[in-house]
C-alpha cells in the first residue's frame, strides 16, 4: 500500500521586523553629552575669575601665531558667569609680576624712589651751590667773633658726600665742654648761634652727632663715653633749637663715642673731642 507522504511547509508570516538597537546607543552619547555640557555650564559659574583665567592659561598654546580655527578661546571666548558674560581675552591679561628681591639677611628691599624724590642735574647744582654759600658765610661770620683767629681754629667745614660738615673741635687749652660734663663754655654756645644763624637760611635737615676720646671715663658706674657723646648731641640740639632752628629740622641726634676719631694716628688727642652738625644733603627741596 502506497502512502503519501506528508510535506510539511512553514510559510512565515508578512509580521513586522525587528529593529536593531544601534538608536539606544545613539541616545546614550547624547543624553552623556548634554550631561556633561550641563555640568561644564555649572561649573564655569560657580568658578571665580582667578580660576578661569589659570584655566584659560593652562590650556592656551604659547605661540605668537594667531588661532586659525576654533573659537579662539572657552566657547568662543564667552562663557555664563555670576556677572553675566564672562570675557575670556588672553591678549588683555595680565603678566604676573615677580616677588622683589630679598635682601640677604631676609629683610625687603626698600622701595623705590619715586619720579618726585629723585633730584634732576638742576636741583643737584642749585643745592650745592647753596651748601658752597653757607660754607662762605661761616667762614665771614667767624672772622667776626671776638677772639676769632684762636676760634676759627675749633671750626672744621668741609663738603662731603653726606652734606656740608660743620665741625666744632677742642683745642689743647680751649674745650669746647667742661671735661666729663655735657654744659657747653660761653665761647662754645657763640658758636653755635653762628651755626643756628646760617642753618635758618638753609632748607635741609641737620643730623648732629657727639664724638669723645678714647680716654675712659672715669666718673659714676654706667656712665661712658657713649652717653656722654649722647647727652652733649642733645644739648647742641637744644641749643640750635632755641636759636630758632625748627625741631623737625633736626633729622638725628647720636653719640659716637671714640668710634669715629678725627685724630686717627692719635685716638687720645683733645682734636677727637667734638660735636658734628651735617646740613643732610637732598633732605629737603631746594629753594
């Protein structure tokens, strides 16, 4: 008996076909994006403007050739700020300045002198010439004291880098002070009315300074020749001030000791004992 056989035939169906997942993909890189634009936006308005231009010079290139493409600078160089629109010029920033040299001993330098404290050529010329003319008139007003060939011996003038120098000086047998004391003699207080009188027609500061011998002291315990060079700068500066010299006028007031002798083959000669009064060059504008 012959049988038939049985053909099976699968027709599939005219459904819908299924899509591949390529889109989700898609998707995902842009919602990542957004995410991260959104993010960027945030954090360029929460960042001050110190921090965006360290930004900016980070990611800048050093070149002296102009950007060809892009936006020439963080979104085309502007970007939301607290303030609005932040301007990121890189040509208007400015170059940090370096520290100040220290001085070796750690202490900073001292500050420039400025355009109106530096003196021109001209204001140099005009001060030395008024410093060369009270040396002169020094010199005329001690030819005019009594005993004035033995005093004019105790007046030592002098120009120096400093100033004009006006030295009054002790004599073997002529002292300006009473030895160990700081009371000047009469003869010594002529002179410095003399100084006083021309320090008045003058417009610089005076430092006055008090030089001793190298004699020890020989008085109470504590006392040298320190505070004695000290206590007699102070009475010559009171004894300029009562002739009239202005108190500011006085820039300082020292005591040497024997530091600084005249004498210097002969630290022990009455010639070291003196009293200084320097018209401070530059100290103040010439008239």
């Amino acid at each position: 008996m012959n049988q038939t056989p049985v053909i099976v035939k699968k027709v599939h169906g005219a459904g819908h076909k299924k899509h591949g997942g390529a889109w989700k993909v898609a998707y995902a890189d842009f919602v990542t994006a957004m995410m991260a634009f959104f993010l960027l936006l945030w954090l360029l308005n929460a960042a001050t403007r110190e921090q965006l231009e360290g930004i900016s010079d980070y990611f800048s290139p050093i070149t002296t050739r102009p950007a060809t493409s892009g936006g020439g600078g963080l979104l085309a160089g502007e970007v939301a700020a607290e303030k609005g629109t932040y301007e990121m010029d890189i040509a208007e920033a400015k170059p940090m300045e370096p520290p100040p040299l220290m001085d070796p001993r750690g202490f900073p330098p001292p500050p420039a002198a400025t355009e109106a404290e530096t003196s021109s050529p001209r204001d140099s010329a005009r001060e030395q010439q008024q410093l060369d003319e009270a040396e002169a008139a020094l010199r005329a007003a001690i030819r005019r004291l009594p005993k004035a060939a033995r005093l004019a011996k105790s007046l030592l003038i002098d120009n120096t880098a400093e100033g004009l120098r006006i030295q009054i000086v002790d004599q073997e047998g002529l002292p300006m002070f009473p030895r160990g004391e700081a009371g000047m003699y009469t003869h010594t207080r002529s002179l410095l009315k003399m100084v006083a009188g021309v320090v008045l027609e003058m417009p610089q500061a005076i430092a006055i300074s008090g030089h001793t011998d190298a004699l020890p002291f020989a008085a109470s315990a504590g006392y040298s020749n320190w505070e004695l060079s000290a206590d007699r700068a102070n009475a010559v500066r009171r004894a300029l001030v009562e002739d009239g010299v202005p108190p500011d006028r006085v820039a300082r007031v020292v005591g040497r000791a024997a530091t600084e002798p005249l004498l210097r083959d002969d630290p022990e000669a009455p010639g070291n004992r003196r009293i200084t009064v320097v018209l401070l060059r530059g100290s103040k504008g010439v008239r």
